[in-house]
C-alpha cells in the first residue's frame, strides 16, 4: 500500500520523450524511487529536483502571500514550502477552514510553483504552539509529557491515543481536501510535523509510559534490529530510554503518515532537529525522540509510512554540515535537505547536497515578512545571502529534471568548499576528478605573477562549488561557481594513460536540450576548467594519450 521503493519500469524507463510523458502525467501522482542505492524523485512522471524555498513560520496566512511570492521568485524556486497547521484549519473542533490553503494553491498554480505543505500539528520544534486552544488547554484530555518527578512537562505526549485520534482527524481531513481539490498534484509531498521529539526529558513518566517501558520491546523492532527479546532496558541498557522516546515518536508520525496515504499517496517526510553530528551531547540537550542520527534504524522500523528522515541544518562549518548529510544519505533515506541557514557560509552546500544525490535543498525563511530569524550577525556570518542561492539555482534551474535524471542514472558527484579551502578528489568510474578552491582562473596560484593580478583572496569566494553529472563513460556535465576542475585518467582502469580535453563545450539547457554555444581552448582549459561567479555549464568529452608521466600542458612562463 505504501509507497513501493522498487521502481515500476514504467515509471523509471526514461525512453520516451518528455513531451509525451508529460501528456499522460498530469493525474499521476508525485513518488519517489530508490535503485542501486540512488533516489530520485518523480513529479508528473518525470525527475523532479526540488529547488526549494521555505517561507517564515507565520507566513502561513494570505496576508504574507505577496512577500512570499516576491522572494520565491527572487529565489528562482521551482518548490514552496510553508506551514499548513491543525490550529489553521481546524480552530474549533470538528470544523474545518481550508481556505487558505485554496488561497495558496491557485496562487502556486499560476506561477508554476509547486507546494510542500509543512504540517504542524502536536509537535512543532518538539512543542505544542501550532494545536488549537481546544487541544493546547486540555490537559485532561490531551496529556503533556510527565517529568520524573511527577510535574508536567511542556510537550505532549506521544503515548496518548486520545491526542493521536484527534490529529488524525485533522490530518485526514487535510489529505481528503488535496485529494479533492488538488487533482493536479501542486502539492508534492507533505511534510508531517515540524522537529517532533523533547527537549530537557528523556521519555515520558506517566502511568501509561511507565507501563509500556516495562513491557517487552515490540516484536517488530526487536527483529529488525536483531535485539534478543525483553523489556527497553535489557534491550538498549542506557540507551532504553532514548530508543524508547524515539520509537513512540516515529509510531506517532509514522501511523499519522500512513492514515493520511490511505486518503492520499503523496510522499511523506519529517525533519529533524539535529543532534550534533561530532560534538558530545547527552539526551534531553537535543530533540530527543527525533529523527536524529543515532535513532534513525528505530524510526525506519517505526515510520515505515515516512519516505524519508530529513536533516535541516544549521551549521555554518563544513565539517559539521558534511558529516550530517553523511549520516542522513542513506540507501534507505533519500537525502533531502528540508532545511538549511540562509547566511553566507551556506549558499555553497548547494553543490555539496546535490552532489550526494539529494533530491531537494532548502533555505528557511526566505521571505521578507517583517522579520528575520537571525537578523544579526550571530554566528560570525553575514546576514542572509538570498542572491548566492539564486545564483545557484539559477545555475541548474532548466535542466533541473535533467540533473536529477543523470544523477539517479549515471552518477552525480558534488563538492562546496571548505573551510580549509582544501581539494577534493572524486572517482568517476574511468576518470578522477580534482575540484580545488584556491586557484586563479588562469595559471596557479603558486606562481607569484598571477598573485599580482589583483583577482580576489579566494576567501572572498564564499560560494564556491563544483557539480558534476555523468552523462557518458567519457562525458561530463560540470557546473559551477568560484572553483576549478581537473582531470586524470584513473590508473586503476588504464595505466600510463595521461588524460586530455576532447571538447569542452559551453551549453545550455533549451527546449529539453543541450544547446552548443562555443568551445572552450586554449587558456581557457589549460588550467582546468575554471568556474567564476558567471552561469556557465559545460559538457566535457575526455580522452587519453599513452604515456608514463603527466606534464602540464604549460609551463610557468606564458
Ligand atoms: C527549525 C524549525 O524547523 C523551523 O520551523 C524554524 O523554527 C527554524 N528552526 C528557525 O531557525
């Protein structure tokens, strides 16, 4: 019933036309495919790469539309994600207001935006801010967490049937009102909750959790980790109680998910609040229960209804942001990045999150609805950089389908750079590619003549990164900013072989096709090919000569 992670060759067969896809698709609905380990993501039967924009979280009401809209197409977006929330539509129980979701999708569908609702039910950012005062001032009825000494906590509580019933009613409603009203499928994909889990507890110690602790571990999760049976604590020792939250709240999610599939089949994800991906945290100083990297084999097992665990982050270091995308790139995850910093240090993890097969990224709080999240400095970085994501974007945004298609097909590989501004070396299958960041476009950085040219100090570059697609064994879609690109032939596959360009050819996406503009030579590839802040995108046939050593084309005198 869920969505099939085998791909029905159909859907997959990239044989026909685009044109003669899109003609039969448009009551098909959006789904994502995992193959030999690679995602993608259809929309209207053809790869869809979701070059997101989400909107501040009160932007949710038509007053904010305009502004919304405005930076949406500052951004050059092609995916809006903005809040739909059960205290929106359903202030009174039982009766529902969909009116501003109407509002939004005809305005989506006239600009050709499509739309990532963002569900916030019971827990967003962990707490209950988004649910009606009919739930929110109900104690009895909708019980927050307990603390161990017996005190309420302030989020609710994921163990409560009463609090699950009344959201699935809202949650159903909600999907029931798509499925009517939206035939057309703007609404892509649904996000369930917002950042679910705790903050300042492990788990819950109400009566009703207390007793479930002291039950055995569901048969199901203790197979699928391959845990001997018996209750959370002879099964996890210290980790019981975590393990125990995070279960409770991917059954939560994961079963709310799977009532709103029934009604309507559209992908479904949740995001995480991230524990840090290298520092020493305990539980209760993070979103515990969430999705987060140490928990997510439990939330597999209990969201099977939720395609993917999303990562949203906000760290402005590259080996922090790296080794998140690492831990949430997973054959079973789909890496969508549902979330990330709008401050200059982070327009370049475009090249890096697409590099990894990603199949969407998203800066937060793209409009300008009066506020700012970080209006200040605060984390040592200037305020957002809105033109370095539109730059990208804009980079891709045509053949944005057809990036996605040769990532799932052929291989997508992808570097930003670092904080050290060092190299990063990929392996091609035939070839190996070197994306380095500290290089002039002309000659090397070493050589002092070029220092005098008065180009920028490379740490001006911000927004430097590299994407490569491979289209061919012997041919490569490379784009890029602010960094160059060098290949080798990879010895492993042919030894003594010395690599040279065959062409480099300038192109650009039109009418589903790459279109020649000119060839690149002489200076302009005797040094790689050297990406600068222009929109430049080029399909590289490479080839070899036989010979033992490599000699740079030029010397240092030119
Ligand atoms: C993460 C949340 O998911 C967003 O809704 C928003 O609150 C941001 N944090 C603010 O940084």
């Amino acid at each position: 019933m869920m969505t099939s992670k085998d791909p029905q060759p159909s859907v997959v067969s990239f044989g026909q036309s685009h044109e003669k896809a899109l003609s039969v698709a448009t009551n098909i609905l959006p789904k994502l495919h995992i193959r030999n380990g690679r995602s993608v993501f259809f929309v209207d039967n053809k790869p869809f790469l979701m070059l997101c924009a989400q909107t501040n979280n009160s932007s949710n009401y038509v007053a904010a539309l305009p502004s919304v809209w405005e930076s949406v197409e500052a951004l050059g977006a092609n995916t809006l994600q903005i809040p739909v929330s059960w205290e929106q539509i359903e202030p009174i129980e039982g009766e529902f207001d969909f009116s501003f979701l109407d509002t939004l999708l005809e305005q989506a569908r006239t600009r050709n935006v499509r739309v990532v609702p963002l569900w916030f039910g019971a827990f967003k950012n962990t707490s209950p801010s988004y649910t009606p005062p009919w739930v929110k001032l109900d104690n009895q009825r909708f019980p927050r967490m307990i603390r161990p000494d017996g005190d309420n906590h302030y989020a609710l509580s994921p163990h409560s049937q009463e609090l699950f019933m009344a959201e699935r009613k809202a949650f159903t409603a909600f999907m029931r009102h798509l499925k009517k009203y939206d035939r057309q499928h703007t609404v892509i994909m649904v996000q369930v909750e917002n950042e679910v889990g705790v903050y300042g507890l492990v788990r819950d110690h109400s009566a009703l959790a207390n007793s479930v602790f002291e039950a055995p571990v569901p048969p199901e999760l203790a197979k699928n980790l391959g845990l001997k049976n018996g209750i959370w604590r002879d099964a996890f020792g210290k980790d019981a109680e975590e393990m125990f939250t995070a279960y409770a709240f991917a059954r939560y999610v994961g079963r709310l998910a799977e009532a709103g599939r029934e009604v309507l089949n559209l992908p479904m994800y949740t995001n995480a609040a991230l524990r840090h991906p290298t520092a020493k945290q305990s539980p209760g100083q993070y979103a515990t229960g969430g999705p987060t990297f140490n928990v997510l084999d439990v939330w597999k097992v209990g969201a099977p209804a939720i395609d993917m665990l999303t990562p949203d982050i906000y760290l402005p270091k590259s080996h922090d942001y790296n080794a998140v995308l690492d831990q949430y790139a997973r054959i079973d995850n789909p890496l969508f990045v549902s979330e990330t910093g709008t401050h200059d240090a982070y327009p370049r993890y475009f090249f890096e999150v697409l590099g990894r097969g990603a199949i969407g990224f998203s800066p937060f709080g793209i409009d300008d609805a009066d506020y700012k999240v970080h209006p200040n400095d605060i984390t040592g970085f200037k305020p957002d950089d809105i033109e370095g994501f539109a730059a990208n974007y804009a980079l891709i945004k045509n053949a944005a389908s057809e990036w996605s298609r040769l990532g799932f097909e052929n291989g997508i590989w992808g570097a930003a750079r670092g904080d050290n501004n060092g190299s990063r070396h990929f392996n091609l299958g035939s070839w190996l590619a070197e994306v380095s960041f500290d290089e002039w476009p002309f000659g090397y950085r070493a050589w002092s003549a070029s220092n005098a040219t008065g180009l920028k100090q490379p740490n001006e570059f911000k927004n430097a990164g590299v994407l490569i697609a491979k289209m061919d064994e012997n041919v490569f879609l490379v784009t890029g900013k602010n960094a160059r690109i060098e290949f080798k032939k990879n010895n492993e596959t042919l030894p003594n072989q010395q690599a040279i360009f065959v062409s480099v050819e300038e192109v650009e996406f039109t009418d589903a096709e790459w279109l020649f503009q000119r060839m690149w030579n002489g200076d302009q590839t005797d040094y790689g090919i050297n990406f600068t802040d222009l929109n430049k995108t080029f399909r590289i046939t490479l080839g070899s000569y036989n010979s033992k050593s490599a000699q740079r084309s030029k010397p240092k005198s030119y």
